[in-house]
C-alpha cells in the first residue's frame, strides 16, 4: 500500500456522500454480473485523499483470491503519462525542448516516408500523438508476445515509414511513446526505469508500482483473463513483458498508488519532494496542445483531454492482454477516478463516466467553500447606476450583498457578468467567466467634489456615467 495514501472515510463527514458511493457499488456489481467479469478495483481521489476504494470480484479467479484496492494490474498505456511527465521533468531541468528534433537527441533515429519539406519529428510530437510514426514498431508483438530489445528495434527503424507528415492529424502510436522513452534515458544518463523509479515512483511513494514488475510481487498481480466468448471460459493470459515497447505499455500499479499520481496533477508550486514537477508544468500537460478536427476531444501532453457534461476532463486508458485501466480527473474540481480491471472486454471507462456523472457532483457540493457572504456598504449606492463610452454601455447593479457588472445591451446580461469584488475604498477586482472581457482587472470609481462619480476606469478603459456622458455629447 502507499504509505502517503489511506482511505480517509468522508461518507462519515459527508452523509450525502454514503448514498453515492452505496449506489455506485450496487451498480458495478450488476454490471461485472451481467458482463461475467472477473475482477474490478476502484478509487476515487478528492485534491490529497483517496475518499472511497474498493474491490469488485476477484483478481484470481482459479485461487478465488479477491480484488482489492492494493492489487497490482498491468496499467498499460497509463505508462504513457509517466513517459511524459519524465520528459517535462527534464525540460524543467534545461536538458531538452519540446520542439527539439528527436535526431539532436538520438542520431540514430531514421524513418522514411517524409518528404523534406515536412517539418522534423520533434519531442513533442511524440507525445502528443501527432509525429505520423506508425502505431507499432516492425513486429507482431500483440499477436505473438514476443516484444522487440531496444537494439531490435533501432535496427527496424529504417525499414518503416511514417504514415503522414508530423502536424497533419492526430495518430496514436506506441512507437512514438518508446522513443520518448529512449529520450528520456539518453539525456538523464539512466535507463528508462532507473529514472521512472528514482524521479517518479519513488518521490510519490508509488512503492507498489514498477516498470519492470519485480517477482517479489507477482503474487500480488491480478491474473489477467481473455475476453468472453460465447460457449468458451475465459483463460488467463500469458504474463509479457514490453521490453523496448515499455515506456508505452509495461507499468503496473494499484489503484492505492495512482490515487497518489492523480494527487499529483493538482498539486502547485515549485517542484520539490512529493511534488515531482511544478505546477505550471503539470497544468500545461493538461492543455490541449492538439485539437481533433471535430472538436470532440483533444491531446495534452501525455494526456487527453475531453469534454464530460459540465466540466472537462484529463487522463488516459489502457488495454493490454487480460487487463484494461482507466484514469480521469477533473482538474477544476480536483476530483480524480481510477479504475483497474483485470479481463481484456473490461470497460473501465463507463465506470469512470459513471463516477463523474453521479458522484463527482455529491463531492463536488460536500467540498465547496461557502460562498462568502461581505456586507453592502452603504457608500457604494453612489456606483450603482449605467455608464458609457463611444464603444458600449454598461450597469452597475447591487444583487444581494454584491455589486455585479454587466452590459444592459447583451442578449444575455447575466453572461456579461462580473462581481465587483472590493480591494480597498473605490477599488474592486473584477471576477467573471468571460476571458475576453476585463476578467481579473481593476475597476475604479474615480468621484468628484460632490461624491458624485465622475468616470469609472475598467483596467486601462474609461467610462461615465450616463448623465455625465449626454451632458458631454451635447456640449
């Protein structure tokens, strides 16, 4: 278990919060049920705390060993996202750019199939997806299991080409991912897994994750177990090793210990300790860096990115054999999902979409701050009142204890609106969700002799009011 992360029981605090995870429980033992699944365990993450774990069925199903939120599973492409976070690690550090050519880091790698006027294949390209590389390297790896050594799979390189110019669309590739990887061993001077381990897991305490997992701990691993078939058992599946395809697809991991890696994409600050990389650095891995064409998702650094009913969402899935794995959050709300199941027609992403849909909103109420309730001065009846300029008009209203700001000519006023939100005597922060108005600025009622306002200054704009403004027109 990672000694960083227990189960902190806020059903007990929260009563709301009992029906909601009772109600999610009920529902995925009727779906594992029903879909014949043998093992599911599941988390849900709230800023530093992991509120609610639980095993579903079991993770063996010949030993009738159950599954547990300590469990070990073959993540999958979840290894991705620590590829990821290696490479911002060490540009953090100033050994490498984003937009660096792979080839100024590794002369040895060659593809065909770009002609030359296409741009070069770059660091980022490799993790966002949008490199062109193939989806595999040169082997049949996912049929045989016979995974590729890392001198294989630079001997392979020139015999592929890309399947379109870098920049052009969207293309997942696993053997962009093991490129990264190679990245990240050619610049730090260690292999892949002695940085993932020293810089990663071992900063987060992820003491039950591994590149490379370790026999010590096989007994811990859920049996991975083929998909149903009608008229067939399900059979475990061979355990493999990814070998040169690892920083793309070989970690294994717990729900108790990603719940530590979700922590993580919320933390702030400068990087140190725990905190394996700054914040800023984690929030721009969040941001889409690739928009798909219909605008129904995108990809962040590492990570995707969607939009879920009412909020956006990061993470990502994976699908080896016998094992497919899901992790989500929701950097807004700072709630964050893991769910690991061990069969390879598992659907860990409808439990995901699941807890956002019904949980996260309970959570989301039980954790909210109270509203902060300010009195109403009374010197700030003289701001009330419509103002205008040569470009617009705008109101100043009262609504309960607030002063609010909005432009009385919109379709939709309450969408131009922005709290008033005071600094000092005269002097408010103006807060709203329209980015391209004066979100974050200043307003200022600048008065006259008599107490009157005599403008209003909104960041480096100017505004009067209206009586004001006529006298002005008309002289």
């Amino acid at each position: 278990m990672n000694p960083h992360y227990h189960i902190v029981d806020w059903a007990a605090d929260h009563p709301g919060l009992r029906a909601g995870f009772d109600l999610l429980a009920a529902w995925i033992d009727s779906q594992m049920a029903y879909g014949g699944l043998p093992g599911l365990s599941a988390g849900i993450v709230c800023d530093q705390e992991l509120i609610w774990a639980r095993g579903f069925g079991l993770a063996h199903l010949q030993d009738a060993r159950p599954a547990t939120p300590s469990a070990i599973y073959r993540i999958a492409s979840i290894s991705k996202t620590f590829t990821s976070t290696a490479i911002m690690q060490l540009r953090d550090a100033g050994k490498l750019r984003l937009d660096d050519p792979v080839v100024a880091h590794l002369p040895w790698f060659a593809m065909g199939g770009n002609s030359a006027e296409a741009p070069a294949i770059t660091l980022r390209h490799l993790i966002t997806h949008t490199s062109g590389l193939p989806r595999e390297a040169a082997f049949p790896y996912w049929l045989d299991f016979q995974f590729p050594s890392r001198e294989q799979l630079i001997a392979s390189l020139p015999g592929q080409e890309t399947t379109c110019p870098p920049e052009t669309r969207f293309k997942y590739s696993n053997l962009a991912v093991a490129i990264a990887g190679e990245v990240v061993s050619a610049v730090s001077g260690q292999t892949y897994e002695e940085y993932v381990h020293s810089r990663i897991l071992d900063p987060l305490g992820m003491v039950s994750t591994s590149v490379s997992l370790p026999h010590s701990q096989r007994r811990r691993l859920a049996a991975g177990y083929t998909r149903r078939l009608p008229g067939v058992e399900r059979e475990i599946t061979p355990f493999t090793d990814s070998d040169a395809i690892a920083p793309a697809a070989n970690l294994s991991s717990t729900v108790e210990d990603l719940a530590g890696f979700i922590s993580l994409q919320f933390g702030d600050g400068p990087a140190g300790g725990r905190q394996i990389l700054k914040g800023s650095s984690l929030r721009e891995m969040h941001r889409p860096h690739w928009v798909f064409p219909d605008w129904s998702g995108a990809r962040g650094l590492g990570f995707e990115v969607y939009r879920h009913p009412g909020r956006t969402l990061v993470g990502h899935g994976g699908h080896v054999a016998g094992y497919r794995t899901q992790i989500v959050f929701s950097p807004d709300d700072r709630i964050g999902a893991v769910v690991l199941t061990n069969a390879s027609d598992g659907d860990p992403m409808s439990v995901t979409n699941w807890i956002f849909q019904h949980v996260a909103p309970v959570i989301a109420e039980a954790t909210a701050s109270p509203p902060e309730i300010g009195i109403f001065q009374p010197q700030w009846d003289s701001y009330l009142g419509k103002y205008r300029n040569r470009w617009s008009d705008s109101q100043v209203l009262r609504q309960g204890e607030e002063l609010v700001l909005i432009d009385p000519t919109a379709e939709n006023p309450d969408g131009s609106r922005y709290r008033l939100v005071p600094v000092d005597e005269g002097r408010f922060r103006l807060e709203g969700t329209d980015g391209s108005g004066p979100v974050g600025e200043l307003a200022v009622f600048e008065l006259g002799p008599d107490g009157r306002v005599e403008r209003l200054k909104i960041g480096e704009g100017v505004t009067f009011p209206v009586q004001s403004w006529v006298q002005v027109t008309e002289s």
